[in-house]
C-alpha cells in the first residue's frame, strides 16, 4: 500500500451515499479532501470532520472549471479524483425524452470527462494521479426499461479503459468500480422516474412491476452499505498497482460471474424472470 497523506482528493456527488462514504474514509488516511455536490447544504457533517465543501454542478462548464481552478489555487493539484456523480433515470426507451437521455449522458458522461480533462495536466506534471471511476454492474449488464442509464456506464467503462492505456506513461491509474446493490437513493428516484416515464401506455404493466421489484429490493435490507464502496475506493487509490476493476456489493460478484458465462439468449430470461 501507498501513503495518500498529503494528497488532495476531489470527490464528486459527495452530498450522501457512496461519496460521504469515500470523502471519511480518504480523510482518515490523511489526504485533504474535497466534498463536491450541487446541495453543499447537506454536507455540513463532512465539513465537521474535515472535509472542504466545494460546489459543483457536472452538467455545467463554468462549474467545472470553476471548482478546478479553486482546488488548484489553494492545494497546486488534484492527486486523486473519485468521479462518484452519477444517477440512473429509468423508462422504456421509446418513452424517455431525449432531453433527459441526454442530462443523463451529461452527468454520467461528459461531465465525468470534462473534469477528468482539467486534473489531468497537473497531474501529468506531476507524475502522480489517480482516477476512479465509478461505474457499475449495470455497465456489464443490462435490464429492461434502465436502456439509457445502462448506455452511460457501458460507455464509462470503455472510456476508463482506453484512458488507463493513455495515461498509464505518466504515473496515472484510471480505475474502474462496479457496484452491486447498495443501499442508497438510487433505487427510490430509479423507481419513481420509472413509473412517472412508462407507468402508462405500451409498456405499462412491465413497468409496474419492475418498479415494485426495485422498491422490494431496495426496502429488503439485503443491500450492502456505502461504505463497502467506500473502502474499495481507498483500496484502489492506496494500492502501489491497482487493478483495472473492482466490484463489490450485493450480488456483484454472482450477477457478472451470470453475465460473463451464459449466452444472451440465457441471460436475457434470467433478467426476465428476475423483473
């Protein structure tokens, strides 16, 4: 294991889940940190134990460069970014907007590479970065009516692993984590969007039930905590040689293991059953 004391570590979508879970457990290995979210005001418990609070919309350039530019200012460098920010808006394809695909791709795309683009001069200069991406399953797999936000963490995944092979000269690691089922908001806003987006028409009656799935999974207490994500996090950027990947959480593991070794036409009714 590497020592990050004295690093400084950017972490976005900070304001609750897997990115409180990472911005505690990086300050306890002694790096500076700064939290990032658009709602600052539900960070005031991280600022307590330590945590600079930065604002930060992803979808917005001026907020990007902005935020850059002050950690630069007063720190001389990003070390290490956690681009945690991210969220799934689910519907059937055809129903969804293509003004919400594309927030969705801003989120949990562009804006991810934008401020990937910013760190990385420094980070260049310095012969030190690390990059963690933060994926997810659902950028190995695929369910019904999660279409758009499952093209966003395929795409994620493809982009991390070219960006490892591009970076990797210049003493940069670019990681990718795949979390399973954690317990978070993510199921609450998944569901509600997907009954709001498809609860009626064509795709009605699939739609309620996948959403009802969801809720029982998410209201099972089988999920795991943030912070199994949050220790891989600092697995990862403590490690001398981190690896390319790392999943966890409930049903990882079993869920790519399923994904890797049946045909599609076996896996598509595993999902089937499953929804």
């Amino acid at each position: 294991m590497a020592s990050i004391q004295g690093k400084t570590a950017l972490v976005t979508g900070a304001s609750s889940g897997i990115g409180a879970s990472a911005v505690e457990l990086l300050l306890a290995q002694g790096a500076t940190v700064y939290a990032a979210a658009r709602r600052t005001e539900k960070m005031q418990d991280l600022k307590t134990k330590g945590a600079k609070i930065i604002s930060l919309d992803i979808t917005q350039e001026s907020s990007i460069v902005t935020a850059v530019r002050q950690i630069e200012d007063e720190q001389g460098s990003v070390d290490i970014l956690i681009n945690n920010a991210g969220y799934g808006s689910y519907g059937a394809i055809e129903d969804v907007p293509m003004d919400e695909a594309r927030r969705q791709f801003d989120v949990n795309i562009f804006g991810l590479a934008r401020l990937t683009q910013l760190v990385l001069p420094k980070m260049r200069s310095n012969r030190y970065g690390k990059i963690v991406n933060i994926s997810s399953v659902g950028g190995k797999i695929y369910t019904p009516f999660g279409g758009w936000y499952h093209a966003t963490k395929h795409a994620l995944e493809g982009m991390t692993d070219a960006l490892r092979l591009e970076v990797k000269k210049f003493g940069i690691d670019a990681v990718i984590v795949e979390p399973g089922g954690i317990a978070t908001e993510w199921g609450a806003i998944s569901a509600k969007n997907l009954i709001k987006t498809s609860g009626s028409g064509a795709y009605a009656e699939q739609a309620r039930k996948t959403a009802e799935r969801i809720d029982q999974m998410y209201a099972s207490g089988k999920l795991s905590d943030p912070g199994v994500i949050g220790r891989i996090i600092v697995k990862a950027v403590t490690a001398s040689r981190p690896r390319t990947r790392y999943a966890a959480g409930a049903m990882s593991g079993l869920v790519l293991f399923l994904r890797r070794w049946l045909s599609d036409r076996a896996f598509d009714r595993l999902v089937e059953s499953m929804a």
